[in-house]
C-alpha cells in the first residue's frame, strides 16, 4: 500500500487512541474485512439517524399545514348540493378565500378580517400531498371560471328570498359538474388526511327538493 493509499478516505477508520492501538497490534483477530463492513454498517447508521431525525419533524410541520387546510374546507360550500347555496356570491366567495388559504396560508372571515394565518400550500415538503394541493386549487380556479360564465350567461335562476332562496339551473350537466367537482376535491384532500392521520371531509350530497 503506497503511503498516499495510506492515507486515502476509503482506508480510514475513526478510533479512540485505546482501539486504534488494539486494532493494530492484532490483525488476527482484527482482519481487514472485518473493518472495512464496521465502517460500512457505521456509516449507514449515521445516515439512517440523519433521515429519520429530519423527517420527523417535517411530517409534523406538513400535518400542521393540512389541518389547516381542512379547516378551510370544513364549510358549506364543499358540503352542500349546489341547489341548496343561500346566494351564489357567497359561494363563490368560499371559494375564493379557499384559494386565498392555499396559496398564501391567510384565511379571512366574509368581511375580510384574518381569522389564521399559516404557510400557502409551497410550502408542504411532501411532494405527493403538495402535488395534490396545486391539483386542488385547479380544480377551485375552475370552478370559480364556470361560475363566472354561468352568471354571465344566465344559466341559472333564482326561486324565493333570504335564506329560503333556490337555484334552478338550465343546465343541468353544470349543475351536476359543480357537485361531483367539490365531491372530488374533498376525496383528493381526504386522501392527504388519511395519510396524515386526520380525519376526512365528505360531499353529503344533500338533495334540494322541489
């Protein structure tokens, strides 16, 4: 072995001053690949505390991030058939203030007040539940654009007055498209929940009777 060998990271071994001298003095019982897999094992173990120690609280910190995000949803308007919505502004503006929520972790009460503050949906570090966040506001940008265009458009009517108000919906296939999307987005971000061991939102498809 050539002293620069010697003297390589791939031949040290860190020993106390005791050990190293034993290991030296018996190679017998010391033998090369004996050494060699203890340094293997050493390093694996130190690498395996380094991954377990930071994901930890990585988990903790994505699991306080998804909450929050629950609470945005846990409201009528990803609960309800959209027959029953009391006024279309406020349903879309639920929808807004999700969106608000996810992208920049502020939630605001219906006169703008902030009612909790956290970190947008960027900062999730689990890279398959913040993919299915950005999937989620998607979806919620979607939603708000159909009912943009349906306003627009007068694709719907209005029945009564208050809160007894009722929607009619020309179209139909709209109507059923504003449910099964809102039921979806709550199965995407169950599906998150259930993995960070929360619990899970669901569509009650309540029906609107004529």
């Amino acid at each position: 072995m050539t002293p620069e060998e010697r003297k390589s990271f791939e031949n040290g071994i860190w020993l106390c001053q005791s050990c190293s001298k034993l290991i030296d003095t018996d190679i017998t019982r010391y033998p090369k690949e004996l050494l060699q897999n203890w340094k293997q094992l050493a390093e694996q173990t130190a690498i395996l505390e380094v991954e377990t120690t930071s994901s930890t609280p990585a988990f903790e910190k994505d699991k306080e991030l998804v909450q929050f995000y629950l609470e945005c949803f846990d409201r009528p308007a990803f609960q309800d058939d959209i027959y029953q919505e009391g006024r279309m502004e406020d349903f879309d503006k639920a929808i807004e203030d999700t969106l608000i929520a996810l992208n920049t972790g502020v939630l605001r009460t219906r006169d703008g007040s902030i009612l909790k503050q956290a970190d947008g949906k960027s900062s999730v570090q689990n890279s398959l539940w913040r993919e299915k966040l950005y999937t989620i506001t998607d979806m919620l940008t979607a939603i708000r654009r159909r009912l943009k265009i349906a306003k627009k458009e007068k694709a719907y009517s209005t029945y009564g007055t208050g809160e007894d108000v009722a929607y009619c919906f020309y179209d139909r296939e709209l109507a059923e498209w504003l449910n099964s999307t809102r039921e979806e987005i709550l199965k995407i971000l169950s599906s998150i929940c259930k993995e960070a061991g929360l619990r899970e939102l669901h569509f009650r498809k309540h029906r609107y009777r004529w």
